[in-house]
C-alpha cells in the first residue's frame, strides 16, 4: 500500500484518432514556425529550449483552433478528474488558461520548474523521439524521503519516455523538467495550463 501518492495521467494516442490530434498539432507547429519563429526565455540559460511565448500568457490552441488538440485535451482532463475522484458535484467545468509550443533543439533540456498556481498542467508531444529527444522528469515533492535512513533509497526522479502523441497531465505545482534532447532532430512539444471552474 502507498499512502499520499501524487497521481499524474498518461494517454498515448493511437490509430485514427490519434493521427488526427498528431496531424493537426503538427500543423499548429509548422505554421507558427513559418509564420512567427521560436523564441529563448530571456531569464534563462542559453542551452535551454525555444518558446512560442516566454511570457506564458497567451493560448496557441485557442489562437490556432486546433479544435481535435483540444477535444483530446478535455477528454484526457476528465478522465484524470475522475482518477482523482471529482464528479459534476465537486468540479464544475474547467478552463484552459494558457498554452505554449516548445521547441527543444540537439543539445537542450527544460530545467526542473513548476507550473505555479496552475490546477492541472500538461503537455501533448508533438514530434519526439522517446529513446533519444529526451524524457520528461518529475522530482519528488516530499525531500523528507530523501533525507531518511529508512526511505533514502527510494527513487527522487521518475522518467517517462516523451514519444509523439503522448500527453501526460500531473498537478501545476509538481516539479518537473525535460532531459537533454540527444536526437539529430529538434523536438517539438506543446505545454498548457488547465483550472477549475
């Protein structure tokens, strides 16, 4: 038994539908490429990634009408709402206040960060390789853990392999961060934040 576990939630896409969310994704991110470019956070480290908005503010699926994205999105929020346990009576809707794409070239990472007040935060892969673009990380949010005798020996990091189509929600306040992209190709990721009504 596990007691007190943060619980994320992991979708693959597959077959048609998926090709769909993936197709029209992909198309969100060509065109923003084409149209307006990538942009490096000016707090940040040089060898960390591109955005399509370093201030967060702005909402690409919303701008771009992605409507497949964000159906897939909303789905994928309501089956994690009920893995936590809410029904009608304790969340009444929710909103996606903010969405970014990331663009993580050969030889870049996402340092560890949290998303703030953010309820949920998510991301959908776009174009990532999941043995070489590097995997997305959370760290643990009890250091006590790690400060034990007894349960030192627990891990402080979990992996998970960052593949295309995949989307992985989790709480805006976990910590987490991409690893180094050792692809030949860059890897394209779009990020959001979700709150309840």
């Amino acid at each position: 038994m596990e007691l007190f576990s943060t619980l994320i939630y992991i979708h693959q896409c597959h077959f048609e539908e998926g090709q769909a969310v993936e197709k029209e994704a992909q198309w969100m991110a060509d065109k923003f490429e084409r149209d307006v470019g990538y942009q490096k956070h000016p707090g940040w480290e040089k060898d960390t990634h591109s955005l399509s908005d370093p201030t967060f503010e702005s909402n690409i699926v919303k701008k771009y009408r992605v409507y497949k994205v964000q159906d897939k999105i909303n789905h994928c929020v309501e089956q994690y709402l009920k893995q936590l346990r809410h029904t009608e009576d304790t969340v009444n809707g929710f909103t996606m206040t903010s969405s970014w794409l990331t663009n993580t070239a050969p030889g870049e990472y996402a340092k560890l960060h949290n998303h703030g007040t953010a309820d949920i935060s998510g991301v959908l892969y776009v174009r990532s390789d999941p043995n070489t673009s590097g995997n997305l990380y959370f760290q643990n949010h009890d250091p006590i853990k790690s400060s034990t005798p007894l349960t030192k020996m627990l891990p402080s990091q979990a992996d998970i392999p960052a593949a295309t189509g995949l989307i992985v929600l989790f709480p805006g306040w976990l910590m987490h961060g991409t690893r180094m992209n050792q692809s030949e190709e860059n890897r394209i990721s779009l990020s959001f934040n979700i709150n309840l009504n």
